[in-house]
C-alpha cells in the first residue's frame, strides 16, 4: 500500500511530470529553464516557445534529435550557455518581455542566494498567472543540505551520510520569500528533493488554502538557521504540503 501511495506520488509530483502538466494546465507558451544539464527536463516539455540557461550543458545530440522528431518546436529552443546572471544582464532583455512568462523551473546552482537572486529576475517575467518551480525545497539530510558553491566542492569533501544527492541550503529561499514578498503564494511540495511552488495568485480555493504557524523572525536570522533547526519545524519553516494535498485541493489541479 505504502509502495503504491509512494508511486502515485511519483506520477504526479517528481519535477518531470509535474513540470509537463503545470504547462498543459496553464496553457503555456513559454517557459524558462536555469540549470539544463542534458535537457531530461526541458526537452520533454510541450511549450512553444522555450529558453535554456546553463554554463555548461551536457545535451546529448542524439537525444535532442529525437525529442526533436517528438515535438518539433524544439527546433526553436533557445539555448544561453552561460550563467544565469549572465543571461539576466545581457540576454533577457532582448529574449522575455516582461510579464509573459508563463512557467518558469530554476535549478542552477544550488545555494540560497543565487537561487533567491534567480527567482526576484524571474518574477518580473512572469504572468500574473504564471508559476516558477524550484528545485531542491526541501532537503532529505543534513549532509544533501550541506551549503556549498558546486557539489563538486561537497564531493571533494563528503560530509558524513552523504549519498551523492546534494541540494544545498536552497531551503533558505522559502522564508525568505515569505518574509520578502508576501504578496507571492509560496509552499513546498514534500517530493523529490522538496519541489518549491511560487505563484501570484493563490493556487487552493480559501477553505483549503495550506494553513502554517506565522513564525517570528528576521533575514538575518535566516542566514543563521542550520539544517537542525528547519527540521524540527520543516512544516513551517519550508511551507511543506504533502503531494496528495496538491492533486485534490489545487484549483489548477480541478
Ligand atoms: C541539477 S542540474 C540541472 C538538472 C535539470 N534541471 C534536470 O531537471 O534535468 C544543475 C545545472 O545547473 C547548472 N548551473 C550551475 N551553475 C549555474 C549558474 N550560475 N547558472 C545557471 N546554471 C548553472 C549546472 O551546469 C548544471 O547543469
């Protein structure tokens, strides 16, 4: 039982699925992704108009051949090899008006500033009924929350129970946003790795719209906080919603 709840999940709420339905359910004609690597993510996703950040892509040629012949907008993908603040300062003004974007996934590198820093240059792309995922909300250990500037730098040295998987102190962002923009309806779905969810409009119907104790705190304490002390109040710290919440109370979703 516990295995098929696990997968059903899965099917809904792992970054590659979720990210292909939330574009069907808004309609999506354009989506922006920070962080490609061999574009698993970005490929598949039935968008039109689609634009890719990363420094350092590793997109196989015959992978993207065939995600081609699957859906041929992909030959009008645009591709920034660069960083994301390169693409912020030189590209994005000539590539995404404000206030059109329709999706957004950012999952570049893996720290909390940079991460905060890539969501306030894409929120003025955004539509008023736009969403940006974010990846790696809500870290599983101590050691996958380990800051750092790469994970090559964690992997050089591991902290203890590290398994390979590395999110970094991303989680910082969520009550950082709460705090900074209070305008923005933001939660954690609870899965694969934590996928955080940022809107500006409120995507429950008010009866189930995700209730969390208002904690009293500043940004300096953020920078503060350790992994410990999140997870003894992860629910409120990172706005956790399990997956099940989502597929039956989101007004997207219905
Ligand atoms: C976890 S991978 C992305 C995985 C991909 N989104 C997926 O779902 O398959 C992170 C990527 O971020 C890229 N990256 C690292 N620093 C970056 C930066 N400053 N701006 C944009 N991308 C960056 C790395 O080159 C790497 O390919």
């Amino acid at each position: 039982m516990r295995t098929l709840k696990f997968m059903e999940a899965e099917a809904f709420t792992h970054r590659r699925n979720l990210l292909p339905l939330l574009a069907r359910k808004l309609k999506a004609k354009s989506y922006l992704e920070i962080g490609v690597k061999g574009g698993k993510t970005f490929l598949p996703i039935r968008v039109r108009k689609k634009y890719a950040v990363d420094p350092n892509f590793t997109i196989k040629a015959a992978y993207k051949k065939s995600q081609i012949w699957k859906y041929p907008f992909n030959m009008f993908a645009k591709y920034f090899p660069c960083t994301s603040d390169e693409f912020f300062e030189k590209h994005c003004e000539h590539t995404i008006k404000k206030s059109t974007l329709d999706l957004a996934f950012i999952d570049g590198l893996h720290t909390y500033e940079q991460t905060y820093k890539d969501i306030e240059n894409t929120l003025p792309l955004l539509k008023s009924s736009g969403v940006i995922l974010v990846h790696d909300c809500s870290p599983k250990s101590a050691a996958a929350a380990c800051p750092a500037n790469s994970i090559d730098e964690v992997k050089k040295n591991p902290p203890p129970g590290f398994d390979g998987l590395w999110s970094g102190d991303v989680w910082k962002i969520i009550p950082r946003l709460t705090k900074e923009h209070p305008e923005l309806d933001v939660f954690v779905i609870d899965h694969d790795s934590g996928l955080g969810i940022i809107s500006k409009s409120n995507l429950f119907d008010d009866e189930h719209t995700p209730k969390f104790d208002q904690l009293d705190y500043s940004i300096d304490d953020i920078d503060g906080w350790d992994y410990d002390h999140m997870d003894k109040n992860r629910k409120n710290i990172i706005k956790t919603v399990n997956p099940e919440y989502l597929k039956t109370y989101c007004l997207l979703f219905n």
